[in-house]
C-alpha cells in the first residue's frame, strides 16, 4: 500500500471512523474517574488522561495486535475490566467518600482508573484496528491522533454532566461492564469449554450491564439519602 494512495486514504478513513467510535469510551471512562476532583485537578486528569489513553491505544495497537490471537487474552481482559465497572458503580458506597469508588479523590487515583479501564477496553478493539492499517503503523497513529481533541471535550463534558445528573455513572458502569462481558464471550476458550451461542452472548452482556447499572442505582439512592438524612443511619 503507498502512502497517500487511494487505498492508503480508504485505510486511514475507517480507522479515524473506528477511532471516534473507541472515543466515546475514552471519555465515558476519563470524566467519570475525574468527575469528584476539584476544578482545577480536573482539567488537568482529563488532559493527561486523554493522552494517557490515546498513547496506551496507541502502544497496544503497534506492540499487542499480534497477542490478540492467543486464546485467552480477551478473556482475561474482560474479567479485569469487571471490578473497574463495579468501582465505579459504587461512588461513596458505604457511606465512605474517601475510599468509596473508582471516580477518585485524588489525582493519581483518577489516573490509575483512566489508565487501566482504557487498556483493557482498548485489548477488544486493537485487531479491527490492526487490520485496517493492513500493518501500516502509521496510519495507526495518524488515526488516534485525529481522536484527542475528541476525547478531552468529551471528558470535560462527561465530568461537568456527573454533576448534574449522577446517574451517569451508572449507566457508565453497565456500559463497561457490557464491553467486560462481550471480551469474555468472544474469547475462543469461552466458546470452547463455555457455549459458542450468540443469543448466549448477547444475553451475557446485556445481564452484566443491567446488573451493574442497578448496582450503580442502588448506591446513587443510598447516598442520596444518607445525604438527606445527615448520616444519622449510616
């Protein structure tokens, strides 16, 4: 494939299209994990955090895209991703805000979220990735570069919406914990020892993202009337 062909230009299009699509996530994740933090370290998790999650897309897609084909690896992912989805679900849970969840009080806490919830996120997404650069690197790169401004306004919208409507989090939370579940089920090993089934599949994750969005819900009304009630039942 020459640089600059036609081919080369179809190439570099569906990866930008794929790479607007994986930003969503990217945002999802950065504001919820930045959205307790106070203005100013805010602006400055999502900054770092987006490029922090373009440039570990990025890696994964030059160093990974060959391990994607290991069985397993999906898998593993997937389950890591879980406890990310119920950390987040879970914000002041308990009646803790200092250790509650995973949308951090700190800033290197909001850091570490944003970092490992998009490298397993990215791990589902680097094959279709890889192979629409047909093993051209820099097309690869070219294509998340056109991705940052993207994810930091979306982050900062995702951020500044959690204070108004906490039940963003959520939804945030089902939604990673369907992409958790559909890594699990797309994983040959699963299909091997499991069920190869896609009405299976489908049920799967859409069971994950309910269950972690009513764990979300559930802290949300909790916290809400701990609130209300000044912490006299906690």
């Amino acid at each position: 494939m020459e640089i600059f062909s036609i081919p080369w230009w179809s190439a570099l299009g569906a990866i930008i299209l794929m790479d607007l699509v994986l930003a969503g996530d990217n945002a999802l994740v950065i504001g919820m994990a930045a959205s307790k933090l106070k203005p100013d370290l805010r602006r400055k998790a999502i900054m770092f955090g987006a490029f922090g999650a373009i440039a570990v897309r990025g890696a994964m897609a030059l160093i990974v895209v060959w391990l994607l084909k290991l069985p397993g690896l999906q898998l593993i992912g997937g389950l890591l991703l879980l406890p990310i989805a119920w950390k987040l679900a879970r914000p002041g849970d308990g009646g803790d805000d200092e250790h509650g969840g995973a949308a951090a009080d700190s800033f290197w806490g909001a850091m570490k979220t944003i970092v490992i919830a998009d490298a397993l996120m990215g791990v589902d997404n680097v094959l279709a990735i890889g192979g629409a650069a047909h093993g051209r690197w820099d097309l690869v790169i070219i294509g998340l570069l056109f991705t940052i401004p993207l994810v930091v306004w979306g982050s900062t919208w995702v951020a500044r919406a959690i204070e108004r409507w906490p039940v963003i989090i959520a939804i945030g939370a089902g939604v990673l914990a369907i992409t958790g579940a559909g890594m699990i089920v797309k994983d040959p090993l699963f299909d091997t020892y499991v069920i190869d089934n896609l009405m299976v599949d489908r049920i799967v994750q859409a069971v994950a993202g309910l269950f972690m969005f009513y764990i979300g819900w559930r802290a949300l009304n909790k916290a809400r009337k701990n609130c209300h009630g000044g912490g006299a039942h906690a």
